[in-house]
C-alpha cells in the first residue's frame, strides 16, 4: 500500500520561511516524478512545482518563482519545499503528489498525471 504524508506545516508570519517534507512508501518504482500542490480556502488546487525522478529538472509556477525551492532524497524517499518570503496568499493546504511517469512532461500541472496525493499539510501565512 502506498503512503504519501506530509509534514512541516505551521504558523509562519509574513516574511518568514517554512519548509515542507513529504515521504512516500510502498512504491514499486522510486523513479517517478514528484509535486507540490496547494488550494487556498475557496480556490481551485494549484500546482506549485514538480521535480523529475532524479532532481535534474525542476518546474516551477508563476506565483512561487524565486521564493520557493523543490529537492528530493531518493535515498530516504524524500521531498522537501523550502519557502521563503511567505506572504498571505501563500496560504493553504500543501499536497505532494507522485507522477505516474519519471519526467515532468506534457501538461505537468495536470492533476490526472498524478496517481498518489497525500492528505495535505496547512501553512498558514500571518500579515
């Protein structure tokens, strides 16, 4: 059975940073791509960034450029989100997602081209 669960969420005043974990187990493959998703209260599930199956290519979203950063530790199983700058609207819900594929081709920000989601973990960012 596959698990996704995320950590790291909390209360961060604006300015401030947060950095984010997730670990996945029950994998039959480890060479898969990986993501983060967030949904603010009221608005749709964004992609926020997806990682290829060795960290070697990395994709970001517009709102997030610049102030957070996305690695991986496929020794431990491990994703991580480093962000920095928070600001109000950074707040939500943070899923990590698994690709079905190695790679962050096509439409990458699809939610359909992710087969394991976590519950999600609330950052919430204080004016």
């Amino acid at each position: 059975q596959v698990q996704v669960v995320e950590s790291g969420g909390g209360l961060v005043p604006a300015g401030g940073s947060l950095r984010l974990s997730c670990t996945t187990s029950g994998l039959t493959y480890s060479d898969l791509a990986k993501a983060w998703f967030r949904q603010a209260p009221g608005k749709e599930r964004e992609v926020i960034s997806c990682i290829n199956w060795s960290g070697s290519r990395i994709l970001y979203g517009d709102s997030v450029k610049g102030r957070f950063t996305v690695s991986r530790d496929n020794d431990k199983n491990a994703l991580y989100l480093q962000m920095n700058d928070l600001k109000p609207e950074d707040t939500a819900i943070y899923y990590c997602a698994v690709n079905r594929y190695s790679d962050c081709s096509g439409d990458w920000s699809a939610e359909s081209r992710y087969r394991y989601w976590g519950q999600g973990t609330q950052v919430t960012v204080s004016s």
